[in-house]
DNA sequence: TAGGCCATCTGGTCCT
DNA sequence: AGGACCAGATGGCCTA
C-alpha cells in the first residue's frame, strides 16, 4: 500500500485514534487533492468542481444556518437533477462535516478489512488449488480461474468409473489460463506445456483422447475465452518449480509428479472418505 | 517505458 | 442510520 502523498508519515489511520489524528489532518491540508499538487482525489465525473466529500466539507466552514435535516445522507440530495453541476449544493455544518469525515475514514478501514478478508480467502484458495507456490504466486484472476477449473475436473472424475488420463487432465486444468499459468501448472506437474496446450493438441495422439474415459475435453456450457490480460511472461516458465510432496495436489494422488513423465499416464485418485 | 497486477479510496446502491 | 458490497479511479511496484 501507497499512502497518499498528503498523509506524510502519518500512515493510513487503522484504528479509533488514528481517524481522529487523521481527521484533525485534514482539517489542517484542506483536503487529498492539492495540497503538493501532486495526488488528487478522484472526481467521478471529471468535473473537478470540488463536489467530493472532502471538498463540500471544506466549503462552507462559516455556514451554520443550514440546520441537520436528518443527517449526513443528505448532504447531496439524490434527486437533484443538476447534482453535479455545482450550482446547487447541500452546505455542511462543522459538526456535519466532521461526521462525514469519521464516517469515510470509518468506511475505508472496513473496506481495506473486507478486501483483506477477501484476499485471505483467495490465499486460502492458492494453498488448495495445484501449483500452490510461496515464490510464485498466482494472480487473483489466474487462481479463480485454476479452482473453477479444478473443481470441474475433479467433478468429473467423480461421475467416471475409472481414473483419468494426466494429460487430459492437465488439459482440463489449464483451459482458459494463460501461457504463464498454464507453464506453471506444467512445471508443477513435470510436464512440457507444449503436451496439452489446446493450440497444441494435435500432437497429442488421438487414442489419448479415445481411450480416456474421465473426459476432459471441453465442457459444451464451458466458455474459454482467449485471456486478454497479462504478459506471455517466459519468467514463469524459468521460475516454475517442479513441485512434489508438497503440492497441493498430493493428497489427491497416491503418484508422485516424478511419474507423470510416463508414456499416457493415469491418475490415481484417492477420493476423500466420507 | 508500457502493461499487468495490486491496494486503497471513494461514491453509489442495497439491505438490515 | 449504518454496514456490506460493488465498481471506477488512482497510483505504486514490478518486469519485459
């Protein structure tokens, strides 16, 4: 985390102390937005007319005939049409000003804390999901989409009688995922990417999709765009590390990924007991 | 330097 | 009224 420019060393306010320190703070640099010149707070509609929270706060300090009116909800009355025009504008009193100040700072620390919860659970989600690596982490997007892979490839293994094919399952596994991913999830697999990439597939021999009976191929209600984002980063590829004992994939097999290098591999999966 | 990823702030909306 | 959730905006960091 960045803290703004303004808040010098003072540091993001994370506790009851903090936001009023933080609230007299800024009380004392007017607001986010010009104090250095340099960090602005954002003004949705680009109109730069001072309409954020902070800027009505800072412009009526004098005016204190405007009266409560029931509170900081209406310090923008939602059904004024020319709201974001300037020209009519609810006027804060201190003591709704400094409200609307605790009520903010309130309400980003529950959103940094939400947002770490959130990304808590996804880490929790990485340790779970193959090719879990403490150096090489998955991207948030990346790891949804390797669990919701996972999920469906465990799924159907679950609905076939017989184990599946490595290869297929890789496959299955890396649909939708980009290059730098899916080398990762070979390289945690002991595998050569080039085996399964779909763009690859018809290296694959074709008895290896025919005699597969967990099939792996894609799901008909199963979209696998193209990933639009990130790099074909070849660093990956050079920092995935072969994973074994310690893979999250581990408990699910009895073979370790040594073995997966064989001629048409079979997973052999050990379904949890119920 | 551009692009990807990320954390944070923010205002809006919905719900309790 | 206040909290949860969401999406947009912003800026920092990292890497090719």
């Amino acid at each position: 985390f960045t803290k703004p420019s303004n808040t010098e060393d003072s540091g993001m306010p994370v506790s009851q102390q903090d936001v009023s320190k933080w609230t007299e703070e800024c009380r004392n640099t007017q607001n986010m937005e010009t104090v250095n010149g340099e960090h602005k707070t954002m003004s949705m509609d680009g109109d730069n007319d001072d309409d954020d929270g902070f800027n009505r706060m800072e412009e009526n300090n004098d005016d204190e005939e405007q009266g409560e009116e029931g509170g900081l909800g209406e310090e923008e009355s939602l059904e004024e049409s020319p709201k974001r025009s300037g020209t009519k504008r609810k006027k804060m009193t201190k003591a709704r000003q400094q409200r609307f100040k605790v009520r903010r700072i309130k309400a980003n620390e529950r959103e940094r804390n939400r947002m770490h919860g959130l990304n808590d659970a996804l880490e929790s989600l990485r340790k779970v999901v193959p090719c879990y690596s403490n150096t090489q982490k998955l991207s948030k997007i990346e790891t949804l989409r390797l669990a919701k892979n996972y999920i469906w490839a465990l799924s159907e293994i679950l609905q076939s009688d017989e184990s599946p094919e490595l290869m297929l399952f890789v496959q299955a596994l890396c649909q939708g995922l980009s290059q730098p991913t899916t080398n990762l999830v070979a390289g945690c697999l002991q595998l050569n990417p080039r085996t399964f990439l779909p763009e690859q597939a018809q290296d694959i021999p074709s008895q290896v999709h025919q005699t597969s009976t967990a099939s792996f191929s894609l799901h008909p209600s199963y979209p696998y765009p193209s990933p639009p984002y990130g790099t074909m980063d070849s660093s990956h590829i050079h920092h995935a590390k072969p994973h074994t004992v310690d893979n999250a994939l581990e408990p699910f097999f009895e073979t370790t990924f040594t073995d997966c290098t064989s001629t048409s591999p079979r997973l052999r999966i050990l379904l949890p007991k119920h």
